[in-house]
C-alpha cells in the first residue's frame, strides 16, 4: 500500500466513501447543490459524527450552516478513490460467471472500463455473444505492461485461480478482484478483495434457518 | 435469528465452512476420501487451529492419525448451512445487473435455484433472453407466502431499494442479497448481506494508487 504523502484512510472508510459518493449522484441527479451532513449521513445510513470523521481525513470539511457543496465534495471523493478518470480493468476467465460479468454494463457508469477479457480456452463455444474478444493467457502479460493495467476481475475455477493470481501480479496487477471461492496467498502489496455471491447466499441461509 | 437449541455460530465461522464445503467437493472430485485437519486447512488458507475450532461449533470432530471423511464432513456442513436440499430464491429488480445475475448458472450448482424474477416494468424490454418469465411487483407477496421462499437477490436501482426490501419483508422474506449500494434498514431478525461490485473495485482502487 503505497501511499506516500497520504494518510492511510481505513478500509471501512474507504468503502462508506464509496457510499458517499452513491448518496451525492442522487443528490445531483436531483439537482441539489448543498447538503447538510445530517442529511447526507442519513442517506448513507450513517451517524452524522461518522460521516465528519470518515471525510475529515482527506480534509473536506463543511461550512457551519450550510454543509457541503454536492459537486465539490464527489470530485473530492473520486480524486481520493482514484476514480475520477476511467480506470481500466481486465476479466480473466470467462466461464458462466465471467461472461455475466462481460455483460454487466454497469461499471462503465461508475468509472471502471472492462478493457479484455482472458482465458485459458479463448476460443471454447460460448451460449453468449459479448463485444469483447477473448485473448489467451500469453496474451496477458504483454496487454497488461502496454495498457499499465492494475486491477483484475478474477473469475477462474478454484483449481486455477492460485496460478492465475501469480501469473497477474507478474504482470504488475496490483489489485485483484477475486470471485474463485479460495484464499489467495499474495504479498503485503497487492491488494485482494473477494466476493463470492454463493457463500453469500450460504451465508444467508445459515442464518434463515428456523 | 432463531436458532433454537444450535448454538450461535459467529458469521466470520459460516463464511470459512462455505470455504472448507467448496474445498471438500474438490477433494472429491479427486477421489479423495479422507483428509486430515492440516490438508483442508492448508487448501482453505486458514491455520489448522481455527479449522478445528470451526468445525467444533456443530461437533464434527476428525479421527486422531485419520483426519476427517470427505463424504461425510460435507453432508455435516451442509446440514449446518441449511443447503442439503436446493433452496429457493426470488430475483427482484431485472436491469442489467439482474440480467446478469439470472444468466448465471453457478447457483444451482450451489444449492440455490432463483425460482422467479420480478420487475416494477416486468414488460420492458430487455436486450437479453432469459428463461424465466418476469413478473410485476403485485404478484410477489403471494409467490413468497405459496412457494415458502425466505430469501430475495435485490438488484433494483439505490432509489428504490429500501421500498423493495421493506415489501420483500412484509411478504415474508428473511435474507436479503443486496446489491444497491445503500444501507438497508431491516429490523433484527431480517439478515442482509451486501454486494456491490463498483464498490469493490473502487475500494480496490483506492489501495492501488501509486
């Protein structure tokens, strides 16, 4: 985590800056212009005292009786997520999952652009169509130091997902977005967050039960 | 969340036995009948101790020299997750991200079967062929209470979320995949779990800038 000159902000403020940011598009979408952090802090689901906090690290601060100026705090927000220009990112993997994922085309909108797709069959029959083309892995490396990509989607089997982390971050990714269902071993710097939505839906179910 | 007569198992333990099940079914597909606590910690990416305290909470205690049954620890943790028989799950909100999601054949595979689809403009047209018929919003309250189903994916826009969530409650629904990015407010035996995908990239951005 190299963030030299930067405070280093939490991983639960980072995430509720993100939520911040959700809650002013709104705002925007409606065309207000000012909010107070009561109010922001209650469309974000927050306390007023949490939402202070968590925007006093980077030193956005409110005007007493007035609040924030909507516009200026998300270009605050984005420059201090790094979203402020759109980020590429690469898939690899495109299985079931993957392919879903190709086809979401929400990210656009909130600043990621899925730039290739990569997999070990690249030319498999597929029962989608997708805008994309499919590369094979040899592809990857040479894409990835060209493009200076630094964040991947990670959709492989769990069998193959180890091996393809290590080959991304010899590659230079830096940041992994990882739906296999395992643990990866990567080093201090390179940043890995997972999302699994069946052990979600598990997770869920644990907790249903009667 | 009532758990009559089970003790309460820690939400961070659930999200592990999901881990050690998926670990479990690989060692089958390897013909693998037994493992020892070493093994299946290793391929999970956890230290044997939490392992075995893990597996402590529902009683399932390995044989000393022998390890633990593959065939037989699986169906444990199945019983203990609540997904030994296929449960039944109803999507609302079909935009791009519910398209996505429908087109994804992974949760069956998991022990999940979306059962129905549901839409406020179940007559939009969609630029992709799902199988499952969309229905509108007023035909939701009896599908839940007929088919007894206790958990929702919603993916309807950050907007509408809570309105949903409070009808998806009303009707009976107990676990809550979100995936808008707000915090939902659910009363205390209502169980949400959270995905946001932007968000995560986003977090991730944030910890890979130079």
């Amino acid at each position: 985590m190299k963030k030299a000159g930067r405070p280093i902000i939490p991983r639960k403020t980072i995430y509720r800056l993100s939520i911040y940011l959700r809650c002013l598009a709104r705002l925007r979408e409606n065309a207000i212009n000012t909010v107070s952090s009561e109010a922001l802090a209650q469309a974000a689901g927050v306390k007023p005292t949490q939402l202070r906090k968590d925007l006093a690290y980077f030193g956005a601060f409110g005007t007493r009786g007035l609040g924030y100026e909507v516009n200026a705090l998300s270009k605050r927000i984005s420059d201090e997520l790094g979203t402020s220009s759109l980020q590429p990112v690469i898939l690899v993997g495109v299985g079931n999952l993957g392919l879903a994922l190709l086809s979401y085309r929400g990210f656009e909108k909130e600043g990621f652009e899925i730039v290739a797709a990569f997999d070990a069959a690249p030319k498999r029959k597929r029962d989608k169509q997708i805008h994309l083309p499919i590369w094979g892995m040899e592809k990857l490396k040479n894409f990835v130091h060209e493009k200076n990509v630094k964040m991947a989607i990670l959709s492989v089997p769990a069998a193959a997902a180890q091996t393809v982390a290590n080959e991304l971050m010899a590659a230079g990714i830096m940041g992994i977005l990882n739906f296999s269902p395992i643990v990866l071993a990567v080093p201090e710097d390179v940043m890995v967050n997972n999302v699994n939505l069946a052990i979600e839906l598990e997770n869920l179910s644990y907790f249903i039960q009667g």
